[in-house]
C-alpha cells in the first residue's frame, strides 16, 4: 500500500506539472561530445518528469552536425527549454544563435551577445560570396535557421541577417528586436522571471520553489569534449607517429612506445568524433614514409622535402571542417612540423650513427669475472660486464651459472676457466 501512494504522488505530481528544474551547461564549442550530452539531458528530464530544462550556453559555435542534434533535440522536447546565454560575458555565436533561437523561452544575460552565424571556411576566413559552394551552405543555413525563427514566433528577418551579414546584438538589442523574450542577469532572476510565464502553446511555468539539479557531462563525454579541438588532436597525432618511430631506431620499452603510444590513441579518438578526410591521413603518413627513407638513403633532403611538402598538404586537408568555427591553426601546424621533424632527424640521425658503428671489443677482458649461461662443454655462452660472449673452457668443467673468470680472448672469443 505505500508504494502505491509513493507511485500516485508522483504521477499526480508529473500531471500537474510539478517537478524539477534540470540545468544543462554548455561552456565551449558546439561538438558530438556535447551535443550528446545535452541530448541525454533533455532524455533523463522527460523520464524523471521534470517541469523545466534550462541550458545555460556560452559557445563560438561548433560543428553543423552536431548543432543540428541539439536543436532538434529541443524542438521535440515535450519537457519546456529555456537557452540562456549567461553569464555576462558570455556569448552564442555561430551554431550557438541557432539553438538560442530554437529553445522554447530564450533569454540572455547583460553583457553577452549573439549572432555571427555565416558559414566560415577552414582558415577561419569568411568564404567568398561569389563561390557557388559558399552560397549553397549560406542559402541552407538561412532557410534553417528562418524555419526555426517562425516555428517559436522569433524575428526571423534578424535570424537571417545573423546569417548572410554576421550580425551580431546585445541583450538588451535582442530583446527589442524579438530575438529573445527575457533578460536576466542571473540564474535565480532567470527563474523568477520565468514563474508564470505562459508559451506559446499555452502552458504556463511554475518555477518558484521548484528543487534545481544539474546535470554535468560524465567523464567520457568531457574527454571527447576535450578531443573535439582539432589542434589538440593534430599535435597528438603527430606526437603519437614520431613517437612510435623513435621507439622503433631505439629499441626497448621507453618513452617513445608510451607516450607515441598514449598520444596515438587519444588521437584516434578525437579523428572518430572530428570529420577528417581519408586523403588529408594517407598524406601526413606518405610524408613521415618519406622522412624516414631519408634518413636509412640519405638523398642530399630530396625526401625529407618531399616529406615535409606532404606533411603540410595532408595537415591543412586532414579536418572536414568548413561552415564552423573549428579549425586548425596554421602556427600550429608549422610550430608542429617543424619542431617534431628537427627533432625526429637529429634523434634519428644518432640512433642510426650509433647502430652502424662497429662494436670494439674491450682489449682488457682478461682477469674480468662473469657467469656461464650454458655449460661449456667444451663451448658456450658466457655473460661478461653485461655482454654475452661466445667462450671455451679450460681446465675443470664449467656449468651453467657458475662463476668464471676470463684467461684469455682471442678476437670476439674468450677463453675461461671456473671460479672457485
């Protein structure tokens, strides 16, 4: 019987509307990492019975897929979203105005802005308006973005504007030209500002007195968060393959295999949530072949420049990252490049002197002590200052792990005899 009245209480409680506010949190750029994130949100608040989900956002913008997960992630809520952009100082740019315009209250802090919504290309540049690709893109995202505009009543002459001109408010300049419907400076004024304000399909919000619980990103989703940098991901990438390489000219478990190893894999992760081209790879690995060639066939740099001419071609076309505010910095990839190959070649350069110097066997192994590895009978394996030597046994028999002492060395060949 008291689980039934527990279970009542709450679907009385989920039909009137009274439940939880669920904060979400969106500090940087709009990614798969958080888009998830909010999506999981946005699911955990219908199941519990939430009556609110405010997404507190500060972003540059981020990738068009993933900005499209989480806007149509808010317009299929059946649970009320409210974007605030807060605090101040904080900003929704680019892929950030289109999930301000598609939350069903949007509100904004003092001090914080929104717009800047064209289409960029890679260098971070806007794109030429006479290129037919860029017009395409600037076209698509305009219809979106005014489809969205009209759907929550928004102005969406100005949502257009924010696309083909990159126009940008303030707060208080949004709230008169009908981009948002609320100002509040705080989190607890955005709250009670929202206490009985009434939607657009005639619901009414009950904030007041309501508990707040804050969903945070697990430890995987800010990992991936993390990964989602393309800068980040290149110079891991990068450090990942010269480090495997210096592991291979030196053998043996060290820091080559481990940390080439680490940041190879972190990088693997980031190239799964990230759009990279299949051609931007084969040509950054095409290059590190040819740098490599070099150094076993030296050609007078003929590979090396070869190789680094590849290397930066494959850096520049490794990420798919047109139309977003994410990209790959060209000072990255030239303090990158340049830094691992001077020091991939002089490290390689030394490992290879070093094998192909010839060993000099010690002149004074006589009277040396070491430990017979085989039993000589007459001829074995002995293990002398930390080298193993091929040696014959004088005198009394010698077993395995005896102690010897060297009598005599004939080239590469030593002469022993066991040590009492």
């Amino acid at each position: 019987m008291p689980r039934l009245i527990v279970v009542a209480a709450l679907l009385i409680a989920s039909l009137s509307g009274v439940g939880e506010v669920v904060r979400l949190s969106l500090d940087g750029t709009v990614n798969p990492a958080t888009s998830g994130y909010i999506v999981r949100g946005l699911g955990e608040a219908n199941r519990t019975g939430a009556s609110l989900v405010v997404l507190v956002l500060d972003t540059p913008g981020g990738l068009d897929t993933a900005m499209k997960e989480i806007v149509e992630a808010i317009l299929a809520s059946p649970v009320p979203v409210v974007v605030w952009v807060g605090p101040a100082g904080a900003r929704a740019a680019s892929a950030g105005t289109f999930i301000l315009v598609a939350a069903d209250v949007a509100a904004m802090a003092r001090g914080t802005s929104t717009g800047a919504a064209h289409p960029v290309a890679i260098s971070g540049e806007s794109a030429k308006e006479g290129d037919p690709t860029v017009q395409k893109a600037v076209n698509d995202a305009v219809s979106r973005i005014r489809s969205v505009a009209e759907f929550r009543g928004r102005n969406a002459d100005w949502a257009e504007r924010a696309v083909r001109e990159s126009a940008t408010v303030t707060a208080t300049e949004a709230l008169d030209l009908g981009v948002i419907e609320i100002v509040a400076d705080s989190f607890p004024a955005l709250l009670s500002a929202l206490d009985g304000y009434r939607l657009r399909d005639g619901r009414v919000l009950r904030t007041a007195g309501l508990p707040v619980r804050e969903v945070e990103m697990t430890l995987r989703e800010r990992l991936f968060s993390y990964l989602a940098d393309p800068n980040l991901v290149y110079i891991l990438l990068l450090l990942g393959i010269y480090g495997l390489i210096y592991e291979f000219f030196t053998p043996g478990i060290g820091i080559g295999l481990v940390g080439g190893g680490i940041s190879l894999l972190l990088a693997l992760l980031g190239l799964q949530i990230l759009p990279i081209s299949l051609v931007g790879v084969g040509l950054i690995l095409f290059g590190v072949l040819l740098m490599v060639l070099d150094v076993f066939t030296p050609t007078d740099g003929i590979l090396t420049t070869g190789g680094v001419v590849s290397l930066l071609i494959g850096s520049f076309s490794l990420f798919e990252l047109e139309g977003t505010a994410l990209r790959l910095s060209w000072i990255t990839v030239a303090a990158t490049v340049g830094t691992l190959t001077l020091l991939f070649l002089f490290i390689a350069s030394k490992g290879l002197l070093a094998q192909r110097r010839r060993p000099r066997p010690l002149t004074t192994m006589v009277g040396l002590e070491g430990m017979a590895k085989d039993d000589l009978a007459p001829e074995g394996w002995v293990l002398v200052k930390g080298e193993y030597w091929r040696a014959r046994a004088e005198g009394e028999p010698v077993r395995a792990g005896d102690r010897i002492r060297v009598v005599g060395q004939e080239r590469s060949r030593l002469t022993v005899r066991r040590q009492e």
